[in-house]
C-alpha cells in the first residue's frame, strides 16, 4: 500500500481475523500471533489464556485492542503504510454517530487493496431481519469465552455478541454499547421484549455494559473477562446499573 494520503482509498481484509488495535504500540509480545503476516488468532487466545493471570492475558487488552476486522470486510485507508501498518476505518462497523466506521491501526500484510467497494459487497445488504432469527443467532454464542474488543465466532465481548449476531443476519450495526443505544429506538424498561437490548450505566457514567433481552428479567449477554456467554435471569449487581431499553430498528 502508498502513502498517498490525498484521495479516498478501500482495502479488504484478507486474513481470517485481524486485530484494530488503539495505536501500532499497542500490541505486547503475547500479541505477536495476531500481527504475523499470517495471524494464527486460535494461538493468540491459547497464549493468553496460558498467562498466570488475566492482567497478563485477556484483561490486558483494555485500551490496547479497540475491535476486530474479518475476512472480506471493507475498509478505508485513512493513512498509508507506516511501519508495517495502516490506519483505517470499518464501515460496517458504525461508530460514535457517523457510519465512517470504527477508527484503528491494521497491519498492512492483512489488507488487500481495492479501487473502491459496493453496496453488494455489504452482508447480505439486508434492511431487516426477523427477531427470532436474532435470538437464535444470539444463542449459538452461549459458552463462548468473553475477549475484549471480539467480534468473531472464537470470542466475542458484551457488544461484540449483539453487533456479530446482527451481522450473521446481514445488518450493519454499531460496534460499541453506546453507540449501540442511539442507533435504537428508546423503549421503556418495563415495555422491553425478546429481541430489545438492555443497557448498563453506574449513574452519570456512559454505558458500560449490554444485553439482549429474552424475556421477562431474562438476559443473553457476555458479562466479562474470565467468563463466558450466558442467558440468565439478570443477576442483582445488573439490575443495580440497568439504565435503558433499546429496540433495534432492522428486527421485526
């Protein structure tokens, strides 16, 4: 890839799963699988559930590792190859208002440069979706271990699970809880139903945490580190922070 930056450039992901990491500093030496030209992401996760604790591991991720991009999605260079990387932004990974895309750095080996994307190219360029399909979507994840900034089918994180499910389902949705919420129709909490998120704040604090809604008092969601995806009735320390109720626009 150049480093011309005056003209609006897209590039395709060409790895299976790769890192959008916060800055190119940003990795650790536990991370090297994940930015070898030929990233091995089930290595990656096995090197870091090996670590004597979390901090070392997974929970080290915080403020390093930002999301993921998969194979065959789009993105726009927004600053040519520096140091074996490129900053970029996902379209299909909406972010804070705008549908630019989620900002980070990729390493340049795992992008394939293209003249420009089409509409065709989105997933499924699907408008909407059923709401069962969403829950059953939603539900193949339950066991899967919780990674920070995951949005794939070998780990995924609270957003993650809702932005992957509805992805499944060919719908461009935000990537992160807040953005999450003002992509979606505010909705009463006592009006929620199967399909709507649930949403969690400590109070004047933004929104830290989501869930989909399965039934009355019911959760599907990736709670932490350390833990895995789970349907559950919503634990007390959840109901103590629920903020709002989101229903997504697309599912009907």
């Amino acid at each position: 890839m150049t480093n011309d930056t005056d003209s609006t450039r897209t590039a395709i992901v060409n790895v299976d799963i790769t890192g959008l990491w916060n800055t190119p500093d940003s990795p650790r030496p536990i991370d090297a699988p994940l930015i070898a030209d030929r990233p091995d992401h089930s290595r990656w996760l096995a090197d870091m559930d090996g670590t004597p604790t979390l901090e070392e591991g997974r929970l080290g991720l915080y403020d390093r590792f930002d999301s993921e991009l998969l194979h065959g999605e789009p993105v726009i260079v927004t600053s040519g190859d520096t140091g074996g990387w490129t900053r970029v932004t996902s379209p299909w990974q909406p972010y804070d208002g705008s549908d630019t895309g989620y900002p980070g750095y990729v390493r340049t080996a795992h992008l394939r440069p293209v003249e420009g994307t089409s509409p065709e190219e989105l997933p499924g360029g699907s408008t909407a979706a059923s709401i069962d399909a969403f829950l059953e979507e939603a539900r193949t994840h339950i066991g899967l271990s919780y990674l920070w900034g995951g949005i794939s089918p070998s780990g995924l994180d609270c957003s993650g699970l809702v932005h992957y499910s509805l992805r499944r389902l060919g719908l461009v949705f935000p990537r992160d809880a807040g953005d999450q919420y003002r992509a979606c129709e505010d909705t009463p909490i006592e009006q929620a139903r199967p399909g709507d998120l649930y949403f969690f704040a400590q109070p004047g604090k933004p929104i830290h945490h989501v869930g989909i809604v399965t039934g009355p008092g019911r959760i599907l969601h990736s709670p932490s580190t350390g833990e895995d995806v789970v349907e559950e009735d919503m634990p007390a320390k959840r109901l103590e922070t629920l903020t709002q109720v989101g229903r997504i626009r697309q599912l009907q």
